[in-house]
C-alpha cells in the first residue's frame, strides 16, 4: 500500500509521517492512530482484494476491546466482506479478527 516515506532529515517517529505497509494478509493496527483506522481498513482491505487474498487476519488487540469493537463495526458495513469472526487461539485469539472477503469482479 503506498504511503509516504519520511525524507532522511524527518523524524521518523513523526506521527503524520508515513509508512509502507506490505499487503500480505495481515493487519497489525498496534503502530497506528485510531483516528486513521477508518481509512486504514478499507484501504487495506481493497489492497488485499486487488491481489487476490481474500482471507486477512486484523490485529486490534485485546485490551478493553474498543478498537476491536471499532473494526467489526466498520467491516458490518463493507459490502465486499463475506464475514468475519475472532481469530482461533493459533491466530490471536479475541486479539485478532478473520476477516473473508469476496473476490473482485471478472
């Protein structure tokens, strides 16, 4: 996914700087803002669908069980999400969410 690279004279732990993230099926939401989440998301999951993984794993973590609450409400209303559910104990557990989407059009 595309994101800005901080030049090498930018503090690179600049919270308005940004960085690449590998679309590989896995979302770890640790190292961002919850303000841009509801961007982040969808953004993510698009990338996923335009390469063909259709099976992501979204780490919110565990803690109170805001973000996680945050996430499932924004994958509700994504009409490319064919389902989701809290990952089994091998994949984070409450921790983290399977999110299946559905494929790209022909």
């Amino acid at each position: 996914m595309p994101h800005r690279a901080p030049p090498p004279d930018e503090d690179p732990w600049d919270p308005e700087a940004l960085v690449e993230v590998p679309i590989d099926g896995t979302l770890d939401l640790h190292t961002f803002s919850p303000r841009d989440i509801p961007h982040l998301v969808p953004d993510y999951l698009e990338a996923c669908r335009a390469r063909g993984i259709l099976v992501v794993r979204v780490v919110h973590g565990k803690g109170k069980g805001t973000l996680q609450r945050t996430v499932h409400a924004l994958l509700g209303r994504l009409p490319y999400v064919a389902g989701f559910r809290l990952a089994d104990a091998t994949a984070g557990a409450w921790g983290a969410t399977i999110v299946t989407l559905h494929p790209l059009p022909s």
